[in-house]
C-alpha cells in the first residue's frame, strides 16, 4: 500500500507472502557453540547448518521456493534432449535478455569456467567494474589477469552514493588504451556488485561502459546474479526510471551488453542453476562444446528438467515490485538498527545485504588477524548467526615470506537469504550486535593453521590468536 506520494505507508515491513512449510531452526547453547566454533576451525563453512540459527551465509542457493516453483518442479520434463521445460527456461530467458543463445548450466562458476574457457584468454585481461571471487578464480585459472575498475567512491564506506557498483570508465578505457585492446577478451559488469556490498550500477554507467569497449570492440558480459535487485535500484534512484515497470528496466539493462552469465541461485530464487546467454553464434557453439564436455547436453547443462522449470518461474517471479520492495527494505531496515548500536557499516545497505566494516569496529585486530572473521566467529558464539568475511581471509593473497597482505577492506557480510526469513528474525540479528558492541574490546583475532592455495577462505582452519 503506497500514500499519495508514491511512498510506501507502513514501517512494518510486510513479508508479501504467508507461510506454507516450515523448518526448525538450530537452537544451541553459548557452550554449545563455543565447541562448535572450536572444532570448525573458526571457519564458518566448516559448522553444520543444524547448529545455525541464523543462517545469513550466502544469499547463493538458500532462497524459498513458491508454490508455483514446487508446482514447476512436479510438471518438469526428464527428457534427455529437448525437453519442454528447456525451452520453457529458454522462452523466459531470452525475453528477459534478449539474447538469443541460451545454455543453461548446474550454476554461475560453471557459466564463468565455460565462456572464459572458450574464450581463450591466457595472457590477457579481463576487465571488470568488480569480478567476484569465483569470477576472478576463473578468469585466473585460464592464465588471464582480472582487473577491476570500482569508481572511488566504492571505497569510502561511510558515503552515500546511489550507483557505488559503477565502473570507472574513464580509467577502465586508460587501461584499454595502455594494453591494447586486442589484449583485452572481455569487460565483465557484475549486477549488483557483490564484493563491493550488493552495490547497484547505474543505467547509465552500463551505457557508458557498453559504448566505450564497443569503441574497441571488446564485448561486455554482465554477471546478472542479481540483475533484478539492481533494476529496482534503477528504479528508486536514477532519474527517469521511476514510473517504469522493474521487467523493463531489467530488459534495458541486458540491452547494453553482448552477452550475460547468471548464477540462478540468487536473482532466479532456486537452489541450484545458472546460465550464459548471448548472441555470438560462433562462441555460444564453443560453450555448448565445453558444456557437454564438463555439465551434459545443451537442452539440460547439469541440471534437471525440474530446475529448469523451476528457474524459469523464479525468473519471472523475482521482478514482482513487491516482493523487491520488501527485499531491499528488510536491508535497510537491518542497517538502521544496526547504526543504532554505532555498528559501522557500509553506505547505503546494498541489495542483498548489509556488510559491516570490521576494520573500524575492532581497530585493535590486525588484517592479518582476520578482524572481519573474528567478528563472523562472534556473531556465532554470541547469537548462532552465521554470516562470511570479505577481506584479508577472503583474498588471502601473500608475500614471498607466506605472510598475509592486507585486502582493500575487512567486510562481514549478512548475506540475506529470499523469502526465509521475517522482520523479527532481523529484529534478534539487531539485538545480537547490540550486545556484541558492548564488549567489542575483548574480541580476540585468529591465526592461520593451514590454507590452501586457491578460494582458500572455503576450507581454511584457524584458531584464536594466543
Ligand atoms: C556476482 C556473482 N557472480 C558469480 C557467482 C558464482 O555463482 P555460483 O555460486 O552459483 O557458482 C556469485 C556467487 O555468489 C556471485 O555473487
């Protein structure tokens, strides 16, 4: 319900849905979790999710279903190839993009190992306003250097700022023009910008950006994990798009680009999928090479006819205005209790989530103490929220010596999942900071007890500083 200013009337944030099934959550003691925490190595991904009460790990794959999706899944075609709830998948898709070659995949990192595979970039760059991490990974593993390109202003945390997912464009096309742009195989735009805390990007910035590479024929990919997310943002914040529908903002968005790869596990509110979707007949052949190599048969791309179907619903489910409004509310509406308790975070909260700035709440933990993971370990021990640290664990780049360097920013980030939880499980993660923030001084870093080389903060262990 909106008043005669277009606003929203209510504070209480209305969960534009009721609940159908439900799911026990893990209820623990502090002694419980203190073991717990112990024996998982400090490492949020090695608990158990039984022992969670809070789950706000990752938004990737943890969504709810409607019913309409769990009906999808009942009608979905086992065929081998060429199976109805492909193209159900594929209509869905190409509407939504545009693009006419779509091969679907079991989800986003597989899309990302497969084009830039295809792509043959060894010893080039890849340009990005921002690569995720399994994005960076993979451009990497091919031999290619990622390169980002956030505008300034991504760095201040404290900043308003409407569009903090730009890319610097001007510097991205220096960069074009110092390397030559036949070393340049791709410019990446990551919708919303995850590592830079569920930043949107502007209308704009994707046209500028789009105009720029096409000048040096370099094609754009957005990474649309969350393309509908960053659509709305258009909505609420760039001129001119307030009275357009969400669908059509989206649709504009792909416009500006050559080509797109989603992880589904987020903005297609599934628990599994992805997809590459793009025009280029030539590439989209060598994709369908590599995926029936490494996922099946183009009509399935490791997944089955069921999560097809069910993909295609959530895709068109998730540009629901209300249901995006409750969304990017519930991360306001976390974000401001948490400046209640002086917790500081990240400005504006981003679309999925709110990231807390760990290096200014403990400035007495050193990055190479992992302050960001210390307050992960926390919020469990105190409040069994499980949530990840962005920063000096997460990039875990090292000197010759093995000695940590210092990441750009020490992020914990409450990673919403869609439609699972209610204003009053927020109301408790509110609470837990509350108390957290009372004795901040008396958290303690941890150390590093074996690391793996590559996407090492999955399978770290460490302990408590002695
Ligand atoms: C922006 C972005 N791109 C790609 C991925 C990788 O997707 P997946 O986890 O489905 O492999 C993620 C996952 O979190 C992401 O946030």
């Amino acid at each position: 319900m909106k008043n005669e200013k277009n606003e929203w009337k209510w504070k209480t944030i209305i969960e534009p849905f009721k609940i159908k099934m439900v799911e026990p959550l893990g209820f623990t003691t502090r002694e419980e979790r203190e073991k717990v925490i112990e024996q998982a190595y400090y490492n949020m991904f090695n608990i158990k999710a039984e022992k969670v009460l809070i789950d706000f790990l990752t938004d990737s794959g943890t969504g709810a279903m409607s019913a309409t999706q769990w009906a999808g899944i009942m009608m979905g075609d086992e065929s081998y190839a060429g199976a109805r709830s492909f193209f159900n998948f594929e209509t869905t898709v190409k509407d939504i993009t545009g693009f006419d070659e779509v091969i679907p995949t079991h989800q986003g990192r597989a899309s990302e190992k497969i084009l830039f595979t295809a792509l043959e970039c060894k010893g080039k760059y890849v340009i990005a306003n921002s690569h995720f991490d399994t994005t960076r990974a993979n451009v990497e593993a091919t031999g290619a250097i990622a390169m980002d390109f956030p505008i300034k202003e991504a760095s201040q945390f404290e900043k308003q700022h409407p569009f903090k997912g730009n890319a610097d464009v001007e510097k991205m096309e220096k960069f074009i023009k110092e390397k030559g742009e036949k070393n340049i195989v791709m410019c990446v735009m990551t919708v919303t910008n995850n590592s830079w805390g569920g930043q949107p990007v502007s209308m704009q910035n994707l046209k500028d950006v789009y105009e720029m590479c096409s000048k040096y024929k370099i094609p754009v990919f957005i990474d649309a994990a969350r393309f509908a997310e960053n659509a709305y943002f258009i909505k609420l914040r760039e001129k001119g798009y307030d009275k357009t529908p969400v669908k059509e903002i989206a649709q504009e968005m792909f416009e500006y680009a050559d080509g797109a790869m989603m992880s589904a596990k987020k903005d297609a509110i599934v628990n599994i999928g992805g997809f590459l979707a793009m025009n280029d007949k030539k590439l989209s052949a060598k994709c369908r090479q590599y995926l029936i190599l490494t996922e099946g048969f183009s009509t399935y791309g490791g997944l089955a006819g069921r999560d097809l179907e069910a993909m295609a619903i959530g895709l068109r489910e998730v540009l629901d205005e209300k249901y995006l409004h409750y969304r990017i509310r519930s991360a306001e509406y976390l974000g401001e209790g948490l400046k209640r308790h002086k917790i500081p975070i990240l400005n504006p909260t981003g679309g999925h989530g709110v990231y807390v700035d760990a290096k200014k709440f403990l400035p007495h933990i050193k990055p190479q103490n992992f302050p960001a993971q210390a307050l992960c370990c926390e919020l469990y021990i105190v409040g069994g929220i499980r949530t990840v640290e962005v920063g000096t664990l997460m990039f875990g780049k090292r000197d010759a010596k093995g000695n940590f360097l210092p990441a750009p920013m020490e992020l914990v980030r409450l990673a919403m999942p869609r439609r699972v939880y209610t204003q009053s499980h927020i109301d408790y993660i509110i609470e837990v900071f509350g108390e957290i923030a009372k004795k901040k001084d008396k958290i303690k870093g941890l150390e590093v007890v074996e690391m793996s080389d590559m996407l090492s903060h999955f399978t770290a262990k460490l302990k408590i500083k002695g």
